[in-house]
C-alpha cells in the first residue's frame, strides 16, 4: 500500500548528510567520490507516442528511450549514449511500444544513483 506524505510531514524529513554515500565497486579505491552509491531504481513513465517510432531505443529514428537516455545523461545519471552504457546500468524496460503508441504505465528500472532531499 502507498502511503502519501502531506506537507508538513515532507518539511519535517531529515535533509541527508553533506557527506556522499560512497560505493567502493564505483570509485574503484577508497578515496572519498561524489556519485552517490547505485540502488535499483523503477521509473513509472506516462507518454504521448505522437511523432515517436515506439519505445525502443532506435539509432536513426526519435523513441521514448532515446529521449530518456537524453535526460539521464543530461544530469549526469549515464556516462554516454551507447547500448553498453545500458548494460553497465541494467536497464529494463517492462514492455516497449509501437509507433505513435502512447503509454500511461510504462515501467524502465536501472541501477543509478539519486539524491532526494530527505529519502537518502
């Protein structure tokens, strides 16, 4: 069961530590890294299809993971573009669609690392 939290309880969560959470296995050494540690993560995705060719990720033609990829290596969350960064993050998508399908409960999930305010 999903709870909701009402506005004075999100004021009230702890704001995480300035001090990074470190994964040895990323950074390779024991020095001190600002990528917080990976954690498997599900993104719920709502999408008009229109002038896309479906979900799946395509080289030559504009998809809904091609435009996901874009964001998430926009902030940072992947090195590059290529299918091997992909693999190097699991990414899964739950289902994929055709051409100008729209979707309303469309679920990827990867192992990335994120910082939200009072979660971490």
């Amino acid at each position: 069961m999903m709870s909701v939290l009402k506005s004075y309880e999100i004021a009230n969560l702890k704001q995480p530590s300035s001090k990074p959470i470190v994964d040895e296995s990323i950074s390779g050494s024991s020095n001190h890294s600002t990528r917080p540690r990976r954690r498997n993560n599900a993104i719920l995705l709502m999408y008009s299809g229109w002038g896309y060719y479906g979900m799946q990720r395509c080289p030559v033609f504009p998809t809904i993971e091609g435009e996901l990829s874009k964001a998430l290596f926009t902030c940072g969350q992947l090195d590059n573009l290529t299918g091997e960064e992909h693999k190097r993050v699991h990414f899964q998508r739950a289902s994929k669609t055709d051409k100008s399908v729209s979707a309303l409960g469309q679920v990827c999930s990867m192992q990335v690392g994120l910082f939200i305010n009072g979660l971490n």
